[in-house]
C-alpha cells in the first residue's frame, strides 16, 4: 500500500498535488491532504473527486514543531512509513508586505517549517521513496549577492542551515539587510533548495541504492492567488497543470542526477 503526504494542500498546487496523487494510485493507497486549519482541510477532502486514492485530511502545521512531530509518529503507528512526501506549503506574501512585520512568521513557515519537515519525515522514507520539496527557479545563487553565497554552500547540516537563516531572519527584523535583498522570497527559496541539498548529500549513497529520490522542485510559473499579488498569470498554467512534472517525478523511475538538486520541468536548475 503506498502511503503519500502533501503539505499546504488546501488550496493551490498543494491541492492539484493531492488530486493528482489520488487519480495516479489505486482504493487501496492513502493520500494525506494535509492544512494547517482543520475547517479548510475538511472542506478539501470533501471538494475531491473520490476517485483513485482514499484521501485522508490531517492536520499539519509545519511552523508548529508539535504538530509535525505528531504526525510523523502517528504516521509511523498508522503505516510503519512513508512513500511520497511534498513540501509543499507557504506562506502568502505580497508586494505590500512589509518585511520586517512578516519576516519571523515566513521564516518560520517556509524555512524551518522545511527543515522540520525534512528531519521528521526523510527517516520514514521507505525504499523507492520521494522526498520532494517545491521550491522556485528563484532558489538559485545566482540571485544573491556574491558576499552571501557562503552562508548557503558552506552548512553541512540542518542546524547550521537554520543558523543562517536565523541570520537572514534577524538581519530583515531589525532593518539592517545590506547585501540582502529586498524580496525576501529570493533567501527563503534559496535556503530550501540548500536544506534540500544538505540532506541529500548526507543520505545520497543510501538512497540511490534504495531507488530514493529527494529534490527540490520548481512547478513554473502558475495561476494561483499567491502568484497573482506579484504577476499577471491570467495566461499561466493551472496548478492541476502544473502538478503534472512533479507527479512524474514520484512515479517515474529515478533519475540519478536529479538526486539532491533543483528540477525544473525535468531539467537540473544549476545551484550555483
Ligand atoms: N504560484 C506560483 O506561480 C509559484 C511559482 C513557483 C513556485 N511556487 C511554489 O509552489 C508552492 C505552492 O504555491 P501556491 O501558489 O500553490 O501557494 P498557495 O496557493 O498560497 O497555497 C499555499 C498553501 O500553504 C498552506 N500553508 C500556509 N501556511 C501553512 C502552515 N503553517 N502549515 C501548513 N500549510 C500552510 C496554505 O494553507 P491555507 O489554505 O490555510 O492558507 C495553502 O494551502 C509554494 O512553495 C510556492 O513558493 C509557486
């Protein structure tokens, strides 16, 4: 029985991720669409088609420590492990954000709330597992200043990865972001993709024996509230669209140099 986990699935592409997992597996496989209201995760469930999949609504905060714990052992209890993980959830930010006010909140969503996520839920990986966390063709170094380059190549571990971004965080916090840039969406997608990386280079010998893949993913461009406060994306692909590539990506056979790195459209985004 296959058991698949997506984050941030109220709405959006974590939503078209849950559905189009649910129409890729069989009756007797579970998807977990999972939200950080219990109303909002209800009334998705209740929206699916009901083909495929059963799909399951739980509770997932991934800024909550607790709650992301908490469903990884009740995970483990439920089907001993886990097959297909998307990371998937984000906090919403807009142009009219100030980043100082919303800087503690989207750190703690997108980042930590990532690195949570990779601690809990890569050790419950069974063999052919998918790790995959969406990220953006932003998480690229190439956006950065030079000067700040090392604070994402250099961590060889979670913990120091969480150091930097608490730098970054306390750096926006307290308006004193020189090198930094204004768009905070820039450092955030950045540090995921270097989570990403730091955990692949720490499991990789065993995962490609274990047909494993872990990955940042970027879907493109999509039509979505979130993108629409930035872009027009009138004329961009549905998040239903869009899903497409990264479902290959979990069922497809394994692509050896896709391990660790970020994929777009099923080519390898250079980090650096
Ligand atoms: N949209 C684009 O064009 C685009 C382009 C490149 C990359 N991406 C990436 O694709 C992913 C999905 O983007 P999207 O546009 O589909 O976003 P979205 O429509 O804003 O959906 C975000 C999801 O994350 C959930 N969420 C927020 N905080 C959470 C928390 N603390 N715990 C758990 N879930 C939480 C939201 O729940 P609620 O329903 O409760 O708010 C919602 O379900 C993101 O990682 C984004 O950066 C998007």
């Amino acid at each position: 029985m296959t058991v698949a986990l997506v984050t941030g699935a109220t709405q959006g592409l974590g939503l078209a991720l849950v559905e189009g997992l649910a129409q890729r597996l069989e009756p007797t496989d579970t998807v977990y669409l999972t939200g950080r209201y219990i109303d909002r995760v209800t009334a998705a469930v209740q929206a699916m088609p009901g083909s495929g999949a059963q799909v399951r609504g739980e509770l997932l905060d991934v800024s909550d420590p607790g709650s992301v714990n908490r469903f990884a052992k009740q995970l483990t209890e439920r089907h001993g492990g886990v097959d297909i993980v998307f990371g998937n959830a984000v906090m919403r930010m807009g142009p009219d954000d100030d980043p100082h006010a919303i800087i503690e909140k989207y750190a703690e969503v997108n980042n930590f709330g990532t690195t949570r996520l990779l601690r809990a839920f890569a050790p419950l990986l069974r063999d052919n597992g998918r790790l995959l966390v969406v990220a953006s063709s932003l998480g690229t170094l190439h956006h950065l200043a030079p000067v700040l380059h090392k604070r994402f190549t250099e961590p060889s571990s979670l913990d120091e990865l969480d150091e930097q971004i608490e730098i970054w965080r306390d750096a926006v916090l307290e308006r004193r972001t020189s090198a930094w840039p204004a768009f905070i969406n820039i450092p955030s997608k950045i540090g995921q993709v270097a989570a990403v990386r730091i955990l692949a280079g720490q499991r990789r010998a065993h995962d490609l024996e274990h047909g494993i893949l872990i990955a940042s993913v970027c879907p493109g461009m999509m039509n979505t509230p979130t993108s629409a406060l930035w872009w027009d994306v009138s004329a961009a692909p549905t998040p239903a669209q869009a899903a497409i590539g990264l479902l290959d990506m979990a069922f497809d056979p394994v692509k050896p140099e896709q391990y660790g790195e970020l994929v777009r459209f099923g080519e390898v985004v250079p980090f650096s």
